[in-house]
C-alpha cells in the first residue's frame, strides 16, 4: 500500500478578496512541492448532503448555498468570502476527506494527505467562520465511525488557531478524541485548557507567541501523544496546519519542517500500535507560500515512509 494525495482543480476556484491570506497559489505551492514525490492523486469528491448532516444540520448547509453569488464576492463574516467557486470548492474539501477514509478503511492506501481548500476547523455546526464553511476533518471522523463501525477516532489539529469549529462538533460525541496545540491568545480566542469537552474527550494544551519547537515537542510529549496512547483509537485524523512556521504572517510561533516531521512521526507511531497505520491528514492553515510547500513536503514525506516500512 501507499500514500496518495486527494485534491481537485475545483478548489483553485474559490477565490478570496485580493490580499486575503487564504489564496488560491496555497493549494498550486502545495501541489507543484508535493508532485516530485510521485504519489497517485485521486480526485476528491463532492460531499453528499446525507454525509454533512452528520454535523451540520439543514439550514446551516442551505444557507451556505444561498450565500453563494454569481459575480464577485459574498462576505458571510469580515474574514470569511464566497466568490462563484466557493461552494463547489468547499464540497470538495469535505467529499475528499471522507473519500480519503473510505480509501484507507478499503485498504487502497495506509494513508492520505487530503490537498484541498478552503479548510474546515473553524466551522461550527451553524457557523461559517475563519475562512471555512464545513467540518471537514469533523465529517470525516464521523464517517469513520458511523459508516465504518469503528469504535474509536482520534483527532490531533497542530494549526496555530485553535479548530474551534472541530472541538463544537466533536465535543458531545464519546466516541471521538479531540487534541490541540495552538498558539494563545491569537483567533479564534478559544481553546483553553479548562475545555475539556462533554465526555473528558477534549484536550487543548495553548502555547504563547513565540514558543518554539521545544515547547511543541514537550507539550506533545507529556499531554497528547499520552492522551492518544490511552484512548487508542481504531482511526487517527491529523488538521495540518503548518502556521506555526516561523516564517507565517499570521502567528507568533517559531516552528521549523523539521519540527512538524517529528510530530507526524509520533503520530504515524501511535497509528501504527493502535489503528492498523490508519491515518488521514487534511490541510488546514499555512499562509507563508514557501513555508507551507516545505512543510507539506515534510509532512507527506513522513506518511510516505510509513508505506514503505
């Protein structure tokens, strides 16, 4: 088996104000750092509605529809804009996460790397926000559980903003695990340690601006990666955000490739001893283009070599 990547030119189309960090050249930096590697893309699907309503209800889905413009741009927040191509990029972005699962769960890869835009650990059930408009990683643990009977799955975001969208989503649900390190304070404005979710399912560790790879790495090493270790899920889902670069614009934090190599690692470890080396990887944030590219690279580079072992 292999690592292959999901992605789909539709996600070049939605198209943010001018200026706006979360540009369509993410996604092209992305992909053009990745192709060297040689790894098979498939191409995402769009999500069905059926699947979205495992964590979004109805209206939250319509009006995301109806915001939709013809010409130029919609804006459902001071951060968060539709152009044309936004719906059909968003559907994309949540059909191949739960694509990446099936593929996994089918055997037809160890894992995937889901390429797509525009992220999704912002979105809350009824709320459009930070640049998302659907839980992508959220829908995809549902899947996993609902549509696959598995048990247990675990969900690790390492982006510099809290997913406050994917811990609202999660947090009622026992049978899912939610992790993040982010930066604090910093947007969202929420992910303290004291939220710990419905069931003792939820762990937020925040660091401060200007913490490095050594506090990452010994956050991970003495809350998370325990934290996973006893919950041993049947599945592990990662939101990659690669914002805690030192190069990003939008943070404070100082990590390197090198640190964001490691905590795949641990985590492919983990998978390893406890899901059967099942592990998808969505892209969330990532806004300095030559950083985001080396990271990625990093990242997949790590899935890559668990395919070969």
């Amino acid at each position: 088996m292999t690592t292959k990547i999901i992605t789909h030119a539709d996600c070049l189309e939605h198209v943010n104000l001018p200026g706006h960090p979360e540009q369509v050249a993410r996604l092209e930096y992305v992909l053009n750092a990745l192709a060297p590697l040689e790894l098979k893309t498939v191409e995402a699907p769009l999500v069905a509605d059926n699947d979205l309503l495992r964590v979004h209800p109805q209206r939250h889905i319509n009006a995301i529809r109806a915001a939709t413009p013809q010409s130029g741009w919609a804006s459902l927040d001071a951060d968060t804009h539709m152009s044309p191509g936004t719906l059909t990029a968003a559907l994309r972005a949540a059909g191949g996460a739960i694509r990446a699962v099936d593929m996994v769960m089918a055997g037809e890869a160890n894992n995937v790397f889901v390429a797509t835009r525009p992220p999704g650990h912002h979105c809350e059930r009824e709320t459009a926000m930070g640049f998302c408009f659907f839980g992508n990683v959220a829908l995809a643990a549902k899947h996993a559980l609902d549509h696959h009977g598995l048990k247990r799955v675990a969900i690790v975001d390492f982006d510099v903003h809290h997913g406050n969208g994917t811990q609202d989503l999660v947090e009622g649900d026992s049978r899912i695990f939610f992790a993040s390190t982010h930066q604090m304070p910093l947007y969202p404005g929420t992910g303290h340690a004291h939220e710990t979710g419905g069931y003792a399912n939820v762990m937020n560790c925040p660091l401060p601006d200007g913490a490095g790879g050594k506090a990452f790495r010994a956050v991970m090493e003495a809350e998370i990666l325990p934290a996973i270790n006893r919950w041993a899920p049947d599945f592990l889902l990662i939101s990659a955000g690669f914002d805690a670069h030192k190069a990003d614009p939008l943070a404070g934090m100082t990590l390197t490739e090198g640190d964001f190599a490691w905590v795949t690692q641990r985590l492919c470890d983990l998978a390893a001893k406890h899901c059967q080396d099942r592990v998808v990887s969505c892209l969330e944030g990532g806004y300095d283009l030559e950083a985001l590219a080396a990271c990625a690279v990093a990242h997949v580079n790590v899935l890559k070599e668990q395919t070969n072992g």
